[in-house]
C-alpha cells in the first residue's frame, strides 16, 4: 500500500472534515439501536452541505459497516465521494478490511496512512485487531508513526485512529480502548508538533487537552452512547461531525455539529450492540 500522499490545498490553511462510526448495513431499511443508520447518515452529510462546510479532505476514522458486507461499503463510497473531496478512512473493530481496500480505495477515496500538505502533516494510525472489539497499535505501526514525527518536526500534525488512547471516564469504554494506549501517547506527547489527536469509537464528544495535543473524539453519524456511564447506554443525542480549521501557525479551530432537523428514535432498551 503506497503510505504517503501529498495534498495541495491552495491556501495556506486546511479545514478537515471528521466523521466516524456510521455502522451501515446492506439493507437501507436496518437499525442498530433503532436508529436507520443510512437514514442518520444522510441526515449528517446534508447537514455538511447545509452548513456550507468546504473541507479540504475528509477523514473517516472507522465502523464504516455494521455488517461487513460489500454493500454497506459500496453505499459508503458512492454517497461521500458526491461531496467531492479527498477522502481517506482507517478501519473500526466493526469493518472489513479487504472491503476498505476493494471499496475506499480509488479516485479521491484514500487509504494512505499518511498526508503531506505545505503546511500540515496528517497521519492516520491503525488500530484495528482482527476479531477484537478493542484496539491494538502493533509494534510496526508505532515504529511508522514515531518515524512519520521525526522526519517532519517542522509541521503542525494531526493523528487519526479509530479507537480511544486516552481513558474517558467511561468503565465499559474504557475495557475496549486502544490496549496498549500509553505506548501511543507516549510518542505522541514526545513530538511537540503534534496538535490534535481525532478517534471515533466511543459514540460522542470528547474533549481533553494534555500538553500540547487536544484529544477529540467525534459523535458518530448513527446512535450516540451516554457519557461518563459504567455500563452499556445508548443516548438520544443527535448524530454529528466536527471540523477542525488547521491554521499555518499550528493553530487549531474546532466546529462541534448535531444535525437539527432529524431526531433519532433511539431504542434505549437495548443492553449492547
Ligand atoms: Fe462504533
């Protein structure tokens, strides 16, 4: 797999769309939790349009699939390549990662693990194990990304990944984290160029900063989770996305948004998904 694509963005800042966890299925007529998970979806992608956001690319960070058919990614690729854009999406416990590369992979659908813009660099970090619900960065991969921040100290990073590095405050969540989540961040807060660190995973809004790097996590485009909850609990929270306007100077603007006009009805009796 080629790992570095240069992207050339034309103005000096770069605005980045960040969508996660859309849990789509073959059937258009599926639930998960009660929620049309494609229904939810093209509620958050006419939003994006509504709202007038102009991404520079879009980076999907996993649980494309809920049931790891060819379709649900095929429905995926045709639906986010109509906004146009470069888009590069890493895999979730929940995806196939051979339909990644069958379905995302082609045109302005991406896999590189790593983007180079004249002033920013975007690494995207694997933390998908095969049959495993929680996450695991393999010694290769945390070699890549140690290597990825030492050969370009000069440039503001952003890093992506699916599951959570850091705990938050959640005991279920918390057990299906990135397992060996400190020999990422380790590296992560070795490298003062790295800026913001965007996972998906926990299904809603994350926001801790330690040092220098704002650690976000992004509603997913489907059912939300209750936060700071012991066990299993879905929310009735609004689907949504953020955007974050990379400035030159390494500074970061953080949009949060709930779409407004679709309401899911959440089946709050289910125990787990
Ligand atoms: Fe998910």
């Amino acid at each position: 797999m080629i790992r570095s694509k240069s992207l050339f963005i034309g103005s000096s800042n770069m605005t980045i769309l960040h969508i996660s966890d859309s849990h789509l299925f073959a059937d258009a007529e599926q639930t998960l939790l009660g929620v049309n998970t494609r229904e939810s979806f093209e509620a958050v992608l006419d939003n994006v349009t509504r709202q007038g956001v102009e991404p520079d690319l879009i980076v999907m960070t996993g649980d494309i699939s809920q049931d790891y058919s060819a379709k649900s990614y095929q429905y995926f690729a045709e639906r986010i390549s109509q906004l146009n854009k470069p888009v590069f999406s890493l895999a979730g416990n929940h995806d196939e990662l051979s339909f990644l590369k069958q379905y995302l992979c082609h045109d302005n659908l991406f896999l590189n693990k790593q983007v180079i813009t004249e002033h920013w660099q975007v690494l995207l970090l694997n933390t998908h194990s095969k049959g495993q619900v929680y996450g695991v960065v393999t010694a290769d991969e945390l070699t890549w990304l140690e290597t990825c921040l030492q050969d370009n100290p000069e440039l503001p990073t952003v890093v992506f990944m699916h599951h959570h590095p850091i705990p938050i405050d959640s005991l279920w969540l918390d057990k299906i984290g990135v397992k060996n989540a400190q020999s990422v961040t380790d590296i992560l807060q070795a490298y003062p160029q790295v800026k913001l660190c965007g996972f998906g995973h926990v299904h809603q809004t994350i926001d801790v900063q330690v040092d220098n790097i704002r650690y976000l996590s992004v509603p997913s485009t489907c059912v939300q989770f209750l936060p700071q909850s012991d066990e299993f609990s879905a929310s009735e929270e609004r689907p949504g996305y953020r955007v974050y306007h990379c400035n030159r100077d390494g500074h970061i603007e953080v949009e949060t948004h709930r779409v407004s006009d679709y309401s899911p009805t959440v089946n709050l009796a289910i125990s787990g998904y």
